[in-house]
C-alpha cells in the first residue's frame, strides 16, 4: 500500500525563476561559536571543513541531541564563524548582491510554531473555527488579496482581491503537486499536521531560496514529493535526521545524497555515495525491513482478552458537508497494542482526539444514524472506559489515557519553569501544571509528585509515585542514551531531573513528554509520531524499555500486561512490536477505517 499520495510524473512546475548559483563553504578549519561568545570559548563545532556546491542534496544525521539543530542554526547564520570568510556578512553563501537570509528557508516538523512558548488550546481546531482563524490556505500564502473594507451597513467586510497571476499559477501547480488542492479554500486551522507541513514548504518553495533545510522530513508521508518539488525548484535540499534512512533519498534518483556526521566525523560509517546509498536501500528496504528490526529480539506476546477500554460504533466525524470519518467501528482492549495508519488527513488525529475527548464530536456519537430506506437504522455510540464522554469527567479520562503527539508538543508549556522532574509528574494527571513547594507531616519541602488541588496523596501513593518518576528517568533519560556517565546512573538521571524542561533539546523533550505519558501506568497510551526529534540512541532506549527488555515486564518497568498501547506512524518499522508480537494494524482510509491483520 503506498502513501504517497501522487506518483510522481516528468510534468515539472515551471518556476519563473532564474536557476540559483548554491554555493556553500566553510574552509580553513574554522570554528563556530555562539554569537557574543569570545573566539576563546569553547566552539560549539571546531575546525570544520565543509563545501556544499550546486546541485547537491545532504542528509545531515548523527547521534548526539541538538547539535544537528545547532548545524541548521548555524547555516540560517544564527551563529558565528570564526575566521570570517572574507567575502560577506553571512559568511557561508556566495553573494550575488540579494539578501542572503532569503537564500536559505527552514521547515520544521514542529507544527503550529509558537516562538513565544506560551501555552496554547490545541484542541480549538476540533471546534468551531473562530473569525480569526478563518483565513484559508490560499490567503495565508497570498495576504495581500484579502482587504478590510467598511460594507454598506457599516461592518468590516473582507474583499478579495486578484493575487499575481504567474504566482498564484505557480503555486497552484505546486500546491497540486502537494496534495493540496481540495484544501486551498479551507481555513489553515483545520489542517491536518501533514498538510500543514506540505502547505509551509510550497509557501517555502513560492519564497525561492536556493537551500531548503528540512527537519526530520522522513516522517513525513509525502517526502518524495517534497525531492521532487526541490528538484524541479531547483533548490538545494538538506534533511536533518536523528536516524539515516535512505531509501527515501534515492528513490527518485533525481536526487543525489552525503551524508555528514558531526559527532563521529571521519569515520562515521554512513554511504557518502549514490552506490554505497543503493546498496543501503537493497540491504534495509521494502518488507524485509519489519523482521530485521526484530530479528534476534525476544518475542513480546501481547494479550487480547482484556476488558474492552474503547468501543467504537458506527462513529463519524462530519465538518458541515465534509465527512472526515465515516462508520467507524474499532474495539481496544486492555494489552491490545495496535498499529494506526492513514495518508495525511485521514483523520487520524481526529480519531485519537475522540478517544482522548478533546474532541466535541466526542460528545455527539449517541444518535442513531439516519438510515437509507433500504437498510436497517443503526446505533452508534463511543464509549470510552464502558462509559459515554459525557458521563467520564475530563480530569479522569486524562489521566487514564498517556499522550504523546505532535499537538502536545506544541502545547506543553515551556514558560513555566518546570524541571524534568516537574514535568514527568504532570503526567499522573495528564495536566501542564504540578503543585510546587510540598512540605510533608515531616516538615521537609519535597519535590512534587502532582496530585490534585484539596486531595492529599497518601504516603503509599507519594512512594510509588516517586519510585515511578525515577523509573522512568533512569531507563528513558540520559542513563540509557548518552555516550558518557553509563556507570554513575544516579548523577546522570539527578541532573536531567533538576533540568529545566524549556532548556532541552527538541528530542530530550520528545523523550521527557515520553516519560510523561508512561509514568502514571495509565490503561491506554496513545503514541502518535512519538520518535521525531529524536536520536537514534533515544528511540533505541525507548523501543527497549517499551518491549519490557530493559527489565522483567510487570515489575513496573515498561508496558504492564494490561496497558493498550496506540502507535500512529507511516512506517511500519517504527511500532515497537511486530505482527509476531501480536500487534495489530487499524488502517484509515476514504474516511473509513478496518482491522488489517
Ligand atoms: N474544522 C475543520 N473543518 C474542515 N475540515 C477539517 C477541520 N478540522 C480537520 N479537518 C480535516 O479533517 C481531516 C483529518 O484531519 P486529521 O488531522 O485527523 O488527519 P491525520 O490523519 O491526523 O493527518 P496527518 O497524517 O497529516 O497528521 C483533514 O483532511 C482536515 O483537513
């Protein structure tokens, strides 16, 4: 089955451009430093060498947390080389008089950005879209067409007016490439995380730099198509990623790929050339791939007779005319691990915000269906945890249910101050906020370990609750993924815990928002795209910790017997269990969904 969503043809966008001159370098052994750090600091990256010419495409991949991010600051010039070449200000782009700044663009895997850290209501999507968040893909791109205007009645009115023909054809085109047709008149709000990454790299690619970075694209569905569109843009391409995967690179063999590996420069083992990358993609791609991750790994056997934690019947999920999710009929139970799956917009996350009841419709799947005079009227009802989403308070259902999602992400506060600690035991409750200062009956102040305002946790409670903060710590924190301190795991894991959280890189974030949703035990756990942003040795941690390797499975490390765990990922290879395992695949498709065994 492929997700792509277009196979690709030789009908190229004609971009009315002239072709770029792409000419990167950064020679001499030279240093890059913080900007406002002195040349004696400590670099941040020492005595590099490194040309990137015309017409070639990098894959930037390595072990170690942040310093890829810091490789793509570096090159949107937001930090400093010393020596300066002696050509420009922006020291590692040849200059042909424009703005270099415009030459290199960045798209993230972050969704919704927001710079400022502060909090926001993810679930305002699910909901009716506010006036302010009515502007639609095509505006968002074109902004210069919608015009305020005072109507004849006196109210604002907005008025379209005619964008650049040759640009609006251009992004037609790309935007077809993209998938995004049907979606240019709908409110950018209500795009899914995959076609809003889509839509900011035609915005991107409408912009002509000559360098696109992008991060973490591999676990996008629709990355050849993004190779293609650069290729025919004529851009450079540089993909950040914490594991190399190259099929995805040589598929289309427009595309040529070297990689570069900070950390292990010289004599990191990753193909630098396009024979070593096919030779790469015969050994590791295709179906194959599946049963060599697991390959010599003890088998997991996954129970499914537990109670039944989700029941789904008959539920739909409709946006005025639009019908996002039709008749779906799904049963969780209790040690169910499940594989879902579906082509950007889907209806993926819709799903799982049912589940998790941010999602209005939740609330409304109780009708009966109006039935067609030839079929039998049918029932439909979601019940989470045996009960309807009106009956189970929202305080109970989050902290029965552990997320990890690209939406929590962008929401977790990183204004609060919350240290590793703190935010590892929002998750008992499935909130943004712990209690601070605890004083106990003994009078000494101890770190918080949640807890609900007026209800005092028991000291039994307050136990396992702290041994179960250290569990998680110690086998998902940097014991079990940094290259140093494997022999003193206690400092290490003290110190990741006493961290701020707003401090960390994004893939140590990914891995504490893990935590979070594993600490509590929660009955079910809902892991959507949960390996970006991180590192291969993270991921690896993780997956083991996951399985019940790193420790007896049911003496608290890992999933319990009776959790029900929810991977959503385009790659099969990324469900930590496998089809032996007993792991079961819920595929979406044309707003329908089925078991796929
Ligand atoms: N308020 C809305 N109005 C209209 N359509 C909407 C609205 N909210 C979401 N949609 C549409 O619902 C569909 C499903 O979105 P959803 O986010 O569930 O997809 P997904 O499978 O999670 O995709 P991805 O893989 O990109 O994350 C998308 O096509 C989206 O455009």
């Amino acid at each position: 089955m492929s997700y792509f969503s277009q196979e690709l043809d030789d009908s190229s966008p004609v971009r009315p451009t002239l072709p770029p001159v792409l000419f990167l370098r950064c020679h001499h052994g030279a240093n890059i430093h913080r900007f406002g750090q002195p040349n004696s600091a400590a670099p941040v990256f020492r005595d590099v060498h490194w040309t990137v010419s015309e017409g070639e495409n990098w894959a930037v991949v390595g072990s170690a947390s942040g310093e890829k991010a810091t490789l793509f600051q570096t090159l949107l010039g937001h930090l400093r080389i010393s020596p300066p070449p002696p050509t420009s200000l922006f020291p590692m782009l040849s200059l042909d008089g424009s703005d270099p700044y415009q030459k290199i663009s960045m798209v993230s895997f972050g969704n919704r950005a927001r710079g400022s850290g502060a909090f926001y209501d993810y679930s305002a999507r699910y909901g009716a879209v506010r006036e302010e968040d009515r502007i639609t893909l095509r505006e968002s791109v074109f902004p210069e067409t919608i015009d305020e205007v005072v109507g004849e009645l006196g109210y604002r009115q907005r008025e379209v007016q005619r964008a650049n023909e040759e640009d609006m054809h251009y992004f037609e085109q790309l935007a077809d490439r993209m998938g995004l047709t049907k979606l240019l008149d709908l409110p950018v709000v209500a795009l899914s995380n995959g076609q809003t990454r889509r839509a900011r790299v035609v915005k991107v690619i409408l912009r002509k730099p000559e360098l696109l970075l992008l991060d973490e694209p591999l676990s996008w569905c629709l990355f050849a198509n993004i190779c293609y569109l650069t290729h025919t843009a004529q851009l450079g391409l540089m993909c950040k990623r914490g594991r190399p995967c190259y099929r995805y690179y040589t598929s289309y063999t427009l595309l040529g790929a070297h990689a570069l590996s900070w950390d292990c420069a010289y004599k990191t083992t990753y193909p630098s050339t396009k024979d070593e990358i096919e030779r790469l993609v015969r050994e590791s791609g295709g179906p194959s791939e599946q049963s060599k991750v697991y390959s010599g790994v003890p088998k997991v056997s996954v129970d499914h007779s537990g109670e039944i934690l989700v029941d789904m019947n008959n539920v739909s999920v409709k946006y005025g005319d639009r019908t996002v999710l039709k008749a779906i009929n799904w049963q969780i139970k209790g040690g169910e691990r499940w594989h879902l799956v579906g082509a950007n917009g889907s209806g993926k996350t819709t799903l799982l915000s049912l589940i998790t009841g941010d999602h209005p419709q939740s609330y409304t799947q109780s009708s009966p269906l109006p039935a067609s005079p030839s079929e039998p009227a049918s029932q439909r009802h979601l019940r989470l945890f045996s009960q309807p989403r009106s009956r189970i308070p929202t305080p109970t259902l989050h902290s029965k249910i552990g997320v990890v999602s690209p939406e929590l992400f962008d929401a977790f506060p990183r204004r609060t101050g919350l240290t590793v600690w703190e935010a590892v035991a929002t998750g008992f409750e499935g909130v943004f906020s712990v209690p601070r200062n605890i004083v106990t009956s003994s009078g000494k102040p101890q770190r918080s370990v949640g807890g609900r305002v007026g209800e005092e946790l028991t000291d039994s409670e307050r136990q396992w609750r702290e041994k179960r903060i250290w569990d998680v710590i110690e086998h998902l924190g940097p014991a079990a993924w940094a290259t140093t301190g494997h022999d003193q795991i206690l400092p290490v894991s003290e110190e990741f815990a006493s961290r701020s959280f707003a401090s960390l890189s994004v893939g140590e974030q990914r891995v504490v928002l893990l935590m979070r949703a594993l600490v509590g035990q929660p009955p079910l756990v809902l892991l959507d795209e949960v390996w970006s942003g991180m590192d291969v040795s993270m991921i690896n941690a993780a997956r083991s910790y996951l399985r019940g390797e790193s420790g007896v499975p049911g003496d608290g490390r890992g999933m319990g017997k009776d959790q029900a765990v929810v991977v959503i990922t385009h790659w099969e290879n990324e469900v930590p269990w496998s089809a032996e395992d007993g792991v079961k695949k819920f595929v979406l498709e044309s707003g329908g969904g089925k078991v796929v065994q």
